[in-house]
C-alpha cells in the first residue's frame, strides 16, 4: 500500500509517548495550512414558500416537506445576477475575517449559473467588491463546486502560490425552472456563501480534500440545451429543451453511497475515526439523502448540519452559506473538526476535513 500524503494526514498524538507527541504538535504547527478565517453568506429577498408553490405547479407543502424536507427557498429579484449575490456574501466574509479587499490575492466562484457565457463570475465579483489585485477564476462542477473550489484554493496556498484566497460559492436556479415540473421547481433556491482562506503555519485549516468525477452518468442530471452541443439560436429557442432533467430515484441512490465513499476517503487520508470528527456539514440536497447517508454512518443527527429547511438546495453555495450559518449558530467552534461532503451533476463528487 502507497503511503499516504505527508500534508494529508493528520496525526493521532493518542498512542503515542509524551515527546513523540510534542514532536508532532510542532510539526503540525511549521506546516503551511489553509486556514478558514472568515465566513459570510448572503439570500435575496424575497421568500418563496412551500404554499406560493402550490399556486404554481401540482404540489402541496406536507408532499414538499416529507421528500426534501424544504418549508421555503429565497429567489433572485428581477436583473439580479449570481455575482450581485455573490460580491454581497464576499464582503461580509471579508469583514467578518477582518480584512480588506485588497489583502486578497485570488478569487474563485463556485457555480454554474453565471451572469454571462463570458466573463466569469468571479471577475465580476473581483470588482464588485474592490478586490482590484487579485486574479479571478471560475470552477464548475455543480452541486460539489465548493469543495472542488477548495481543493484548488487548497493547493495554491500549499504551493505558496497565493496567501489570501476568497472563495465564493454562488448560484441562481430559480429563473431557470420549469414551474410545472415539480419534481424539480421544489428542489432549489437561491443563494451565495463566501470563505475568506489564508495561509498560515497552524494545525487548523485543511486537513485533507478528495475529489471524484463520472461523466458516464451524465443523464441522470442535466440541462440538454443552452451549451455548445444544443446552442440557443432565435431560429431553434422554440424547439429547446431548457428543463432540468433529473432520475431521481437513480440520483438518490448515486448520492447515499457517493457520500459514503467521500466521508470514508476523508477519514483514511486523516487517520481519523467518525467518532473523531465533530460536524459533518453536506451539501444540502435533500435530507432524506442526508439521514440515508449519515445513518449508514452511524452518526447521531445532531452531528449534521442541516438547514435546507430555510434555503432549499442552492447548488454551489449550500456548504458556504451552511459553514456561514453554524460558526454564526455556535456549532462549529475554533479547534472542531468538520467533515464537508457534496455530491452533484456530472456526476461530481467529493469531501474535505478541516480543523476549524
């Protein structure tokens, strides 16, 4: 067996004698980590509940509430584009890591929902928060694009590359809903959540990210129109087929056991046990995917952080604005440790440890 990555492992000081212990404390301390410093989040508005969804296609709010466990979800205004939520969620990471926008070296936007087919996002955002030394880039992997957002946040920062990273993830759903598709027009919501990461030689930070891809399934979750297979033409808009096409069944089953490969991933290349970490923080799908995985875990409930009840499925922006929402809530502390873990479109999928 390959050993494991030296910046991957974070060690067991349990079984260990008292100096081989202190020798690996101060180790952990000489080690450039990607410190979380600051969080923020950011939700428009308006407010669109389970019973306004029944104005709109054939649901009911217990249907609702017993599939997803969604009561409402916040909608972009008219002309509100995903870098207006995202520069919001920014600045109030910034503030909230007690820096200024022009300490940041890089920017990079989680999502796949930006404003224009070019620029990205993350440009927009750059200027929009004043952020004008930094260099900008999107990720897109969908639902798993902030912890594949981290990952490269992750790695730039360990290659001593940029010191001062913020990463937003961002994402508008609900102007691209086929209202009279219910399966779908429940799921999501709208929403930004931003992390303002630094380097810094600690034993808090990033302990380990695991990321994992198969477009092989491709059809269980996609939009077939709009790229450049299908583009739109004023001659061919008619014939589109702009609706989010979605296997649920097949999707949630990928999802339990994509969620279960990860959490296992991320406790391997940490030398950790489940027992040992003290939030899981996933992307908030659904809960019925959510308890589905973390029961085969054997994690008590009260070690997931869940508040798609309030915000719905966001896709980019669920675990930002869900970090955001527990450090704000009490329940991710300095020194805990959290397991962040997504699952998405693409199919996408992966996880990070971290030491808050």
């Amino acid at each position: 067996m390959n050993p494991l990555p030296k910046h991957a492992i974070l060690r067991s000081y349990v079984r260990e004698s008292p100096e081989i212990q202190e020798s690996r404390k101060l180790e952990d301390y000489r080690m450039i980590r990607s410190r979380i410093i600051g969080t923020g989040s950011y939700l428009p508005e308006k407010v669109l509940t389970n019973h306004d969804l029944e104005k709109l296609t054939d649901t009911n709010d217990e249907w609702i509430r017993q599939r997803t466990g969604i009561e409402q979800r916040h909608v972009v205004a008219e002309g509100e584009g995903t870098s207006d939520l995202g520069a919001r969620a920014a600045l109030r990471a910034i503030e909230s890591a007690g820096i200024k926008p022009s300490d940041i070296d890089l920017v990079v936007c989680s999502t796949m929902t930006p404003d224009y087919v070019f620029p990205s996002a993350s440009c927009l955002i750059q200027h929009k928060i004043g952020a004008h030394h930094a260099a900008a880039v999107d990720v897109q992997a969908a639902c798993t694009g902030f912890i594949y957002g981290l990952s490269v946040t992750d790695a730039f920062i360990r290659a001593g590359i940029y010191k001062t990273i913020l990463l937003v993830g961002a994402d508008i759903m609900s102007n691209r809903l086929i209202w009279e598709n219910r399966d779908t027009a429940v799921l999501f919501g709208d929403g930004a959540g931003a992390v303002v990461v630094r380097g810094e030689k600690s034993p808090h930070g990033v302990l380990s990210t695991f990321l994992a891809a198969d477009g092989g399934h491709l059809d269980m979750f996609y939009v077939p129109s709009g790229g450049s297979k299908n583009i739109l033409r004023p001659e061919t808009i008619a014939k589109m087929d702009l609706s989010i096409i979605m296997k649920g069944r097949e999707l949630f089953k990928k999802a339990v056991s994509s969620f279960s490969e990860a959490a296992q991933k991320a406790l391997e290349a940490t030398g950790m046990s489940i027992e040992d970490v003290d939030l899981i923080v996933p992307h908030q799908a659904n809960t019925r995917i959510i308890y589905s995985f973390s029961d085969k875990l054997g994690v008590p409930r009260e070690k997931v952080f869940v508040n798609i009840q309030k915000v719905g499925n966001t896709v980019a922006a669920t675990i930002p604005i869900a970090l955001d929402d527990a450090v704000r809530a009490g329940s991710l502390k300095q020194g805990n440790i959290a397991l962040l873990l997504a699952f998405g479109a693409g199919l996408t999928w992966g996880s990070a440890m971290v030491r808050w």
